[in-house]
C-alpha cells in the first residue's frame, strides 16, 4: 500500500508454473463487468520465465467500497477468476486511538521527570513522538532534544511502541504520540506535567486507594469494637 489518506492500493495477481494471461476486470455491485486495459494505467502485467509465473499488478487510488475487482488468468485450455476487494484491505491496515496505549513513570517527582509509555499491541506500525507548545507548530522530537522518543519492538509479542523522557516538564508543552499504517494515522496527547501533580504512577495512586480504603475499615472496625466494649462495661455496671 501507499499514502495514508485516500487508500492506494497494488494488488499483485500471479499465477505460477503456468504461462497465462493474467487480466483484472471491475464491477461496481451488480453492475456490468469491464476489462481494465492499456493505455488506462490500472494494470501493469509481468511474465518471469525463469520463475515460471505470470501476473498482473492492479493498481487503485481513492479506492471504491463498492468495487469489487477479478484477477482472471486463461490458458488455451481453461479460464479461472478470483476476486478482490481493494477496500477491504485498506479498512483492515487501519489504525484507530483503542490500539494505544498510555502508561507513565514519574522517575524524578521534585523535578517533574517522566518517562511515558505509548505501545500498541497486535499492529506492526511505527510510532512516533511529536511536541507542541501551546497552539504552535508540531515538530517530532529527534536527538538531541532533550525529550526524545526511543522506539521498541518485541515482535514475537506483537508490541511496538516509544518511550518518551521527559525532564523539566514545562506545563505549556503537550506531547503527542502517533502510530501510522499505510491507511491512516491517529494520535494520543499527553501533558506530562499533569501527571507530576497527580503525584506518583497510575499503579502507585491505586496502591494509595486500596490502603486508604483499607485504613478507613480498619478505623471503623476499631470504633465499632470500642462501642461494644462501652455498652457492655454500662450494661455490667448497671
């Protein structure tokens, strides 16, 4: 695939130990089917004789979720045909801001030092960091910029992602980090100034909530026992 935004497609048709005549055609629904031909620049057929396969390459810009193209390869024996839905390609190297991911650790609190996490899982893509002051211009962070985007990849575990370092996080400059497909690209903003004043990690804050809360039964079970030994000191007495 090429570009982002419209979908452009190559579709590769081959047929292999055969010489045929590789040919696509094009239907719009039910519609009636036309060969696609020279000169219209939509198919570019090739022939490897030393691999012993025939093919045609199809090629789609601003591709039609209602076209539906056939690759059909004929000999002076037998014909066969096999379809092809450009769009639905497309629509399946598509991206969207559910596959990131956005953790964070604060490596410096009194400073404001902050390494974030931006990871997609399941998607082979390249992931980026840019920075933003305020409303001006976006320009990606390379070296040596302080703050910087080190890429990662465990492949076997289908993560790809960046970590960006932060230091001194100026409250004014926003981050955005951005994953790309051959189809589209989204991004995830982050300040991570915000999170220094939230205080510590999303994993040490609900630590904190469950020993709060912890804290708070232990005080009312401790209060609650008190109240039984008074009323039952008043009963003795009484």
């Amino acid at each position: 695939m090429t570009n982002r935004e419209p979908c452009h497609i190559n579709v590769f048709c081959a047929v292999h130990g055969i010489k045929a005549a590789v040919s696509w055609n094009i239907s719009h629904g039910e519609g009636t089917v036309a060969q696609l031909q020279f000169p219209s620049l939509h198919t570019v057929p090739y022939f490897d004789e030393y691999k012993g396969i025939s093919g045609s390459v199809l090629n789609v810009s601003r591709v039609n979720p209602e076209l539906t193209y056939s690759c059909t390869a004929k000999t002076r024996f037998s014909t066969a045909s096999r379809s092809a839905t450009p769009w639905e390609y497309c629509q399946q190297g598509k991206i969207s801001s559910e596959n990131i991911n956005i953790n964070y650790l604060i490596t410096d609190e009194e400073a404001c030092s902050v390494n974030v996490f931006c990871t997609v899982y399941g998607i082979r893509v390249p992931v980026s960091w840019n920075v933003t002051h305020g409303v001006g211009a976006v320009s990606q962070l390379t070296f040596p910029h302080i703050e910087y985007g080190t890429s990662f990849n465990e492949e076997n575990k289908n993560i790809y992602g960046a970590v960006l370092e932060v230091h001194n996080a100026d409250p004014e400059l926003t981050y955005s980090c951005t994953a790309a497909t051959a189809t589209n690209a989204t991004s995830i903003s982050v300040r991570p100034w915000e999170y220094c004043q939230q205080g510590g990690t999303l994993r040490d804050r609900s630590y904190t909530i469950e020993n709060t809360i912890r804290l708070v039964l232990a005080v009312c079970i401790l209060l609650s026992g008190s109240l039984l030994c008074y009323c039952h000191i008043n009963t003795e007495l009484n």
